[in-house]
C-alpha cells in the first residue's frame, strides 16, 4: 500500500473520529446547568410527593386511631419506643 494512501485513509478516520468532538467548554457548561435545573425541579417535585404522602399517613394514622378508640383497642404509636 502506497504510504500516502495509508496516510489519507488514517486522516480521514481520525476526521471522522474527531467530527462529534466540536463542542466547546461553554456548551457543556450550558448543558450542565440546564440538567442541574431540570434536578432541582425533580427534587422538588419528590419533596412535594413526600409531604404529600407524610399527610396522607397521618390523617390514615388518625381516623384508625379514632376507630381503635371507639373499639376499646391500644393505640400503637408509629414510632417505636
């Protein structure tokens, strides 16, 4: 194989290769920013789902508790004591 010919076919690999790599610093940081925000809103939003969910026991917690003292049966806490 003729030394030139290898020669153009490695650079056209290593063109090829390289092609994708033509972002820069600032557009990865513009992508890290905006995948930080889109975590910041996920965390919130399962912030949100936990209270959410925190209430959703306590008001269960309450009206069985209710039940329980109509019934004449122990209250057991959530927490272990």
């Amino acid at each position: 194989m003729d030394e030139n010919k290898l020669k153009a076919i490695v650079e056209e690999v290593v063109n090829k290769a390289v092609d994708p790599i033509k972002e820069t610093l600032e557009d990865h940081t513009r992508r890290l920013e905006a995948l930080s925000g889109d975590m910041e809103q996920v965390l919130s939003e399962v912030k949100a789902t936990h209270d959410e969910i925190g209430l959703w026991h306590q008001r269960d917690k309450r009206e069985i508790d209710q039940i329980k003292k109509h019934l004449d049966l122990p209250i057991i806490p959530d927490i272990p004591q």
